[in-house]
C-alpha cells in the first residue's frame, strides 16, 4: 500500500489548493506493484522565464530508496516528444512504497516542440538500475 509523503519544505510551502489537488490524484491513481518508479500527472505550467513546470506523483513501488542522479526524463504529449532534460536532484529521494509530489522544471532550452499543456505524460528515457 503506497503512503503519501511530502519533501519537507513542500509540506510546510503548499497551498490548501494544491494539497487538496495533490490528495486527489493520490486517492484516484493506483501506483502499480510491478516494482517500478512511475508518474501520475497533476499539471503543467509555465512560469516567467518561459521554462516548462510539469507537476507528478512520483510512484516508488520498488524495494529502495530512489534518488533522481542524471535521470533522463522527457515530457511527451500525445505521444510527441516536447521537452527533455537530465534530472540531478540528490536531496529529492523517494522511500519504497511511498508517493511523493514534485514539480520537474524544464528550462526553455530543453523544448522541443511548442506545449499544448494537454494530454501529457512524464516518461523516464532510460533507467538503468545501479
């Protein structure tokens, strides 16, 4: 049974707005028991230098601790490749069996292709466990 965890300056920082958001998507997506790191969607954003926010559920179902260490990731919407970047987030670690919120930023020069912030997924490009 995962259990929903915030990093500790997202707990004291979030909105009511944003956690009653947060614990919605908790409640309506299932993480799956096949031992993976997996995304739910919660929304995307643009903020004033123009990079792209793309807000998930970070889904360990894995047995380990799991640490975003030059992890590729890409935003893809309709099965179009929109933005890609490498992720280094030591202080971002997601504990076995739990869900954690965190908002990945794409600087502009990671975009591709132009956002329609519509029917959009996080996707890792490569995982290669250690």
């Amino acid at each position: 049974m995962q259990k929903l965890l915030y990093e500790p300056t997202w707990d004291r920082a979030l909105s009511d707005k944003d956690r009653t958001l947060i614990n919605r998507v908790f409640l309506e997506t299932k993480a799956s028991t096949n031992n993976k790191i997996e995304f739910s969607r919660i929304r995307e954003a643009f903020n004033h230098k123009g990079e792209l926010l793309v807000m998930v559920l970070i889904h360990n179902s894995t047995n380990a601790e799991f640490v975003f260490k030059e992890v590729m990731l890409q935003y893809v919407e309709n099965g179009e490749v929109i933005a890609a970047n490498v992720f280094t987030l030591p202080y971002l670690k997601t504990e076995p069996g739990t869900s954690m919120p965190w908002t990945f930023i794409f600087p502009v020069e990671s975009i591709i292709n132009k956002p329609t912030l519509d029917n959009s997924q996080l996707e890792f490009v490569n995982l290669v466990s250690e």
